[in-house]
C-alpha cells in the first residue's frame, strides 16, 4: 500500500469505521512508515484542536428578538381582510377611511342639492297662489261640503280670501310700522280696500307665504285688544289652563307674541277662552285635522279705534 | 430503515404540533430549547459571532413560516438544522462573492474578532495568559474552518465540532454517508495542513 492511500484512510482509521482487513493493512504500514506516523498524529492533533472548540452561548436577546418577528409574522398570517379592519397594526385603517369618504360625499351630496332646493321653493310659492286664483274662479267661495282632499288649507285660504273684503273692522292707517311678517297681513286687509286690482296681486303672494308659514307652525293669530300687558297675561292663563306649553314669548313696542304648544282638541276651548279677551282673526288658519300638539302663535295687538 | 427512520419519536412532536395550530407560545419553547445548538453551528458555519446571530433569527423565522409543511419524516431538530446549515451556506456565498477580490485563503484566514469579544469565560483553573493564548488557538482553530469550503464545512461543523452521526448528517444534508465521510476526511486533511501552518508543530 502506498502513503497517499494510507493517508486516505487514516480518518476513517482513527474512528474505527474501517473493515478489520484495511486496518491490519494500514497497522503494518504505521509500523514501517514514519512520514505515515506523522501525518496520523498531526490528524489526531488536528481532530483535538477542532473537537476542543468551546460551545459559544448565544446572544441573551436571541430568543426575544425570534419571537418578535415570529409574532409580527403571525399578525400577517391573519390575512389581509382582518389586518386591514385591525385599527392598531395599520394607521389609517379603512373604517377611517370610509368614514372620511362618507362624510365627504355627504358634504358634496348637500351643496348640490341645496340649490336646487331653493329653486324648487321659490317656484313653488308663486305656483300656488296662481293655483289658488283658478281655483277660486271655479269653485264658489264657500264651498265647504266638498273640501277638495289634501288640500283643506287652501280650501280653507280660499274661504277666508272671500271674507276678507268683508271684514268690518278698517284699519286703513296703520301703516306696517312692524315689517314682521305677521304684520303683512294686516295692511293687506287694508290696501284690500283701496282696489281691486292690488287685491288680486300682491295680497296672494303674501298670504300664500303665510299659508306656508301657517302649515309649518300650526296656527297663527292676531287679537286686538285694548291692552296688551293684561291681554297677555290672561292669554297665557288661558294657556296654562288648557295644558299648554308656551314656547315663546315676544314683546315689542305696540304688540306681543306668545306661542303656545296646545292638544290639537283643546284648540276649540282656548278659541272660546280667547274671544272675551279681545277681538280674534285668524291670519293663517292651517287646519288640518290632526292628533296630538298644535303650535298656536297669537299675535296681540293693540286695538286701534277709529274716530 | 428508512421505517425505523419514520417511526422515530420526536421529543418536540407536541410542540410542534401546537405550533401547526398557531400557538406562537409552543414556539418560544422550541426556540429556547434549540437556540444554542442552532446558533453554535451558524457561528462555526460563519466564523463571525453577529453573523451568527442573525443567521440563527432568520432560520427561527422561516422555520415558523414553514412549520405547517413540515411533516415530520425527520425530527424537528434535524429539520431545524438544516434550515440554520443552508441560510449560513447561502450566506458565505454571498460573502465570498463580495469577498472575492481580496486576498483572503488558506494562508489567511477571515480574522474573528468576534470570538476574542464574545468567548465564552475560560475556566477559573487557567491562569490570564493560558487564557489569552487557548483564545489565541481556538480563533486560528476557527480561523481554518473558515477556510475551507461550504460542502467540506459543514460536515466537519456537524461532526466533529456538533457531533452528530454520519446517518444524521446524511438526513441533515440530504448526501448519501459515503459522500459525507469522503467530505469530512478530505475537510479534516484541509484542516490539519491549515493548523500546521499556522500553529506550527502541532
């Protein structure tokens, strides 16, 4: 056997893996060949060095730092859906997201159409008293035994239009001192008397407007009394005693205001009540046979005597 | 024996299996049992103590990422290793390549000032200076491993410093036994030739 194939399988020879021929062969060998003793011990020596090799302790922090990224790694394992609905991994997290859409589109749905509805009223307030004019064309004035369905209050609008020329009380020289718009009735009444002709224009716009305003707050009316103050305490009585809730209370220089929310069916009573107060119109009388609470507005006005 | 292999009891079996299951917790466990050993044979495999470490943290990772494929035809620590001995492989590549310009072989070695840093305490019984040269000697020891090539490496890691079997570093590496034991003494000659050199008489 040759060095080179001794050397070979010296490895093999110091571990013992070796067949019991090979390592009779290579005995013999060791006996006669010194650079082959040599090279057996530099490999034994060599083995030593590497097999001695201390075992290193890993870094204290290892394991933490493994399981911080094993975990964040877990987060992602929850799947998109869920990690893009987890508030706290994602800082803008989609809820936020829609939410900000949603306000946004509601913002831009409301300026587009806020115009329109303007628009859409403005017509509407000249449309019906053109509508109430044709109306009271065909319709005889007093016609309350077929009240046109959903409309009770023009029909009632109309019935009041007829009364109005014949209203006894002239208030001609009160000038609307007051340019509330509860007070644009009153004139109203007066320039009634003056023609025909401004009778058939303005007063319908105006009292289409209150029309409006009476349907939106129930009932409005004017009093004339002799004196406010008392009149209006006793009004509010009148209130107090019918179970009503009073929600607003005006006072100006020449009238007041109280408004009153009322049980719709002690409406009748309180009319009864009112009358030995002082002298009742009804500006806008939004009839509509309804349950519950009705706003009653009542305009007390100083009664203005003519000489 | 290949059935012998497959029937072989796992002691991380239960583990693992939580593990399958999502229980991060059962993994900590598994890390904190094979850290050391994992880390010891990326830090032979590197030479270099935070290359080591981050070598150690990658293979833990993927080995996560991977536990639900893992069949358990080996044990799971033989599975691990072999996670930790490929990632250092690849990594040395990836050295070697960035390396290649330089003078770096067999006459010299990578240096390891990591090892000075890092070395585990010496025993009370040695004296500074017997300390300071075993250092000395452990880092040349370390120095002509980190010589030798990938394949040749990691057979004398797992052998002779790990000391696994040769059936084990053939399930670990996926080469026959003839393969590692022709590897591991052409390493071991490698070895010896380097220590020669730079240790003088051995």
């Amino acid at each position: 056997m040759e060095c080179n194939d001794i050397q070979e399988k010296l490895s093999a020879y110091i571990e013992g893996i070796i067949s019991s021929e090979e390592k009779l062969l290579i005995d013999e060998h060791l006996k006669a060949c010194q650079q082959c003793n040599e090279s057996l011990a530099d490999l034994k020596k060599a083995l030593e060095y590497v097999q001695k090799l201390e075992e290193m302790e890993p870094p204290p922090w290892l394991t933490q730092k493994v399981m911080a990224r094993v975990r964040s790694e877990a987060e992602l394992k929850r799947g998109i859906f869920q990690r893009l609905f987890y508030p706290l991994h994602i800082k803008l997290p989609i809820e936020a997201i829609a939410a900000i859409f949603i306000a946004i589109t509601t913002v831009y749905i409301y300026k587009t159409i806020q115009p329109e509805m303007k628009l859409a009223k403005a017509p509407l307030e000249k449309i019906r008293p053109r509508a109430l004019l044709e109306e009271k064309e065909r319709t005889p004035p007093i016609d309350k035994g077929k009240p046109l369905p959903g409309k009770p209050a023009e029909q009632l609008m109309l019935a009041k239009e007829k009364e109005i020329p014949v209203v006894e009380h002239v208030e001609a020289p009160k000038a609307p001192a007051k340019v509330a718009k509860r007070d644009e009735v009153v004139p109203s009444a007066g320039v009634v008397k003056k023609g025909e002709l401004k009778r058939e224009a303005l007063p319908y716009e105006l009292r289409a407007r209150a029309l409006i305003e009476g349907k939106r707050e129930g009932i409005s009316l004017t009093i004339n009394v002799k004196e406010i103050e008392t009149a209006s305490r006793e009004i509010e009585k009148a209130f107090v005693q019918l179970g009503g809730k009073i929600i607003k209370k005006e006072y100006f220089e020449n009238k007041n205001i109280i408004a009153a929310e009322l049980d719709f069916k002690k409406v009748t009573e309180l009319f009864e009540k009112l009358r030995p107060i002082g002298e009742v119109k009804d500006k806008a009388l939004a009839f509509e046979a309804r349950e519950g609470n009705v706003e009653i507005e009542i305009e007390i006005v100083k009664i203005s005597i003519h000489p | 024996m290949r059935e012998k292999k497959q029937t072989i009891r796992d002691e991380d079996y239960e583990f693992v299996s939580l593990c399958k299951k999502g229980d991060v917790d059962a993994f900590e466990v598994l890390v904190k049992k094979h850290q050391k050993r994992m880390f010891n044979i990326a830090y032979r495999m590197m030479g270099n103590y935070e290359e080591a470490s981050e070598i150690v943290q990658d293979a833990f990772v993927s080995a996560y990422r991977g536990i639900k494929n893992f069949r358990g035809r080996a044990k799971f620590s033989t599975w691990l290793y072999t996670i930790v001995i490929n990632l250092a492989k690849n990594r040395l590549k990836q050295l070697k390549a960035r390396l290649h310009h330089e003078k770096y072989s067999i006459d010299n070695p990578i240096p390891t000032h990591e090892s000075q840093i890092h070395g585990e305490p010496a025993s009370s019984d040695l004296s500074a200076l017997e300390r300071l040269e075993k250092r000395e000697t452990q880092q040349k020891v370390q120095g002509c491993i980190d010589s030798l090539d990938g394949e040749f490496k990691e057979v004398l890691v797992l052998k002779d410093i790990q000391g696994f079997s040769y059936d084990e570093i053939s399930d670990l590496l996926k080469v026959p036994e003839g393969t590692v034991k022709s590897r591991l003494f052409r390493a071991r000659e490698a070895v010896k030739d380097c220590l020669k050199k730079v240790i003088g008489d051995l």
